[in-house]
C-alpha cells in the first residue's frame, strides 16, 4: 500500500509550470488544433446529413425565376443538360409536358428541378423517348423530388423500373395525340408497333403543333426512321388528319435535330422535305460522342440557323398566334 502525500509547495509550483510550458509547446498546440478541428468537422457533417434526413436537400434547390408567359403564349424550353435530352412545352393554361429528363448527373439534375421550380406547371406529364441513360436517367429524381402527374413510355421496351404505384403510366404509339391547352397537341408519329426491335429508331417522335407552328422531335431516331416517314409522305402527303388534329411533314418551323446532332440523323431528303427554319441541337460540350457531327451540322446548316445547347444553354421558342421568336436571354429571366 502506498500513502499518497500531499504536494510541497515546491512540487506544486513545479507541476504548475510544467503545465504552462505543455500548452505554450508548438506540438501541444497543434495536437489540441486538430482535436478541435476534427471534432467540429464530425459535428458538421452529422448535423447536414441529419437536416438531408429530414428533408433532402434536392427539395430546398431555389428555383429560377422566369418573366411572365403571356395568355395565349406556348414556349418550348429546351433545357440544357448537358449531353441528353430534356425539352418542356409549357402550354398557354400552364399544364405542361416533358419530355425526356437528362442524364441524371447531379448537376443536371440541379438545374432540370431549379427549371421545373421556376415554371412551376399546373400539371405535368413526363414522355421518355426511350431508355438510353442521357433521355431517362433523371427520371428516378423527378419521381422523388418532382413527381409528374402522368408518365408516358414507348409502346416497345420495358419500362417497369421507372414506374411506381401512385402515378398513372401509359404507352405511346403511332398516332396517339397528347392535347395541351390553347388547341396545342402533339401527334406520335413512331414507334410503328409494338413488335419493333428496341433501338434508338423507336424513340418516341413527336410532331407538336399550336396555331401556325409546328415542330419536329424525333428522340434519338436515325436516317432509317426519316427514310420511312419519307416514304409514307410520298404516298400520302396527308401523314395524319383525323379531322381536328393533322400532320404536316412538309415544312415544319423548328426541327430538334434527332440524336444530338449525330451523323446518322438529320439525313438531306428528310431535311429538304421538313425545310425547317430553326434546327435545335441538344449536346453537351466536348462529350464523349462528338455529337452534333460536322457533316449533320452542315447538312442542317444548309437549310435552318442552328442552335445548340452547349453553345447557348437553355434555348427557349416562345409561339403566340403572331408566330414564333428565339427568346433572348434577358427576355426570358428576371433572375
Ligand atoms: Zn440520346
């Protein structure tokens, strides 16, 4: 057994200077630094997952802010994500259809909800041209933060990933028309049928119509695809009239160049029968693929004044009774 005796006066005035010098000690310091430093660290990255428990940050993004759409205006954003596809007709009354939802990509992401934020569509439909991951890979998001009202899928592929018990999905096929407010629709012009094989050339293509203008949006289809539409318009330049809703390939105002501009689209004879005004290229800049290729970019140069996405960003056709116009920038933001 060892008695523990008190301190002389000596001792405790040495244990006290001991005490002083291990906290003026540079390694000291440095030690109780880092103990602060990691401890403050750990504290913060407990508190932010914590607050992204209780409500995700995708939910807290802030939206854009866009000038007011006029009454009986239409505008066709074509919204830059990057290398994919996402373009919202955004109808006179405020319903609204997407189409496509972009890669995924958190970034893209960020900007596709901040977008949907800022327009803040009375409804909203979803249309996935097909499953390539640069056309679908958001949608998983959307369904999370953003969740539409309506999905729409291709009649050919299998599409049961994407769907969820609480929002109605439908197939899309040759003819089907998605109406908008204002007399606005969209005809389904391919997929042909249902036992097509799955390739890029049964994307869902759209022909979108409001007043005196019309559109073309053709997914990712290829020259084999415009070859059959060509051939149909050669037998019947009436492709599609049932009355109150009618198809006209020959001249369209604005073509979204199929494929992201590849090579393998936007073929000469499918160019001079559309004769577009305005061709919309949606790419990312320096992406893997080299899309929009240089000879597409010259054959669509050759009949439209180009815009592209990696070059512009967001691209957005304003259309009212009087016509169409690129919306500029400084029009189109307030913020
Ligand atoms: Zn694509």
């Amino acid at each position: 057994m060892r008695i523990k005796k008190p301190l002389t006066a000596e001792e405790a005035q040495k244990k006290r200077n001991d005490a002083i010098r291990r906290k003026k000690d540079p390694d000291h310091k440095a030690f109780v630094r880092r103990i602060v430093t990691v401890s403050v660290s750990a504290a913060a990255v407990f508190a932010v997952w914590m607050c992204n428990y209780i409500a995700p940050f995708r939910t807290w993004v802030p939206a854009y802010r866009f000038s007011a759409r006029g009454a009986d205006e239409l505008r066709v954003h074509f919204i830059d994500v990057g290398q994919g596809d996402a373009t919202l007709f955004e109808f006179p009354e405020g319903d609204s259809i997407l189409i496509d939802t972009g890669d995924g990509s958190f970034e893209n992401e960020d900007h596709l909800l901040r977008y949907l934020k800022g327009v803040a569509p009375k409804s909203l439909s979803v249309v996935l041209t097909h499953t390539d991951y640069d056309h679908s890979g958001g949608l998983s998001h959307l369904l999370e933060y953003y969740p539409p009202d309506a999905i729409y899928f291709p009649a050919v592929g299998d599409f049961t990933c994407y769907q969820t018990a609480d929002i109605p999905v439908d197939y899309l096929s040759r003819y089907d028309v998605l109406t908008g407010s204002g007399g606005a629709y969209a005809v389904c012009l391919s997929p042909y049928s249902t036992e097509e094989k799955t390739d890029n050339d049964v994307s869902v293509a759209l022909y979108l119509r409001y007043q005196n203008t019309s559109f073309f949006l053709g997914g990712d289809i290829s020259s084999v695809r415009e070859r059959l539409l060509l051939r149909e318009y050669a037998l019947d330049e009436t492709l599609f009239d049932s009355g109150e809703y009618t198809v006209r390939l020959g001249g369209v105002d604005i073509l979204k160049a199929s494929h992201h501009g590849s090579s393998y689209s936007s073929a000469e004879e499918w160019l001079s029968l559309l004769s577009p005004e305005i061709a919309v290229i949606s790419c990312g800049a320096d992406n893997a693929y080299g899309h929009p290729a240089s000879e597409a970019v010259a054959r669509l140069g050759r009949h439209a004044d180009i815009y592209r996405t990696d070059e512009l960003g967001d691209i957005v056709i304003s259309v009212t009774a009087e016509g169409y116009s690129v919306m500029a920038k400084e029009e189109l933001w307030i913020s």
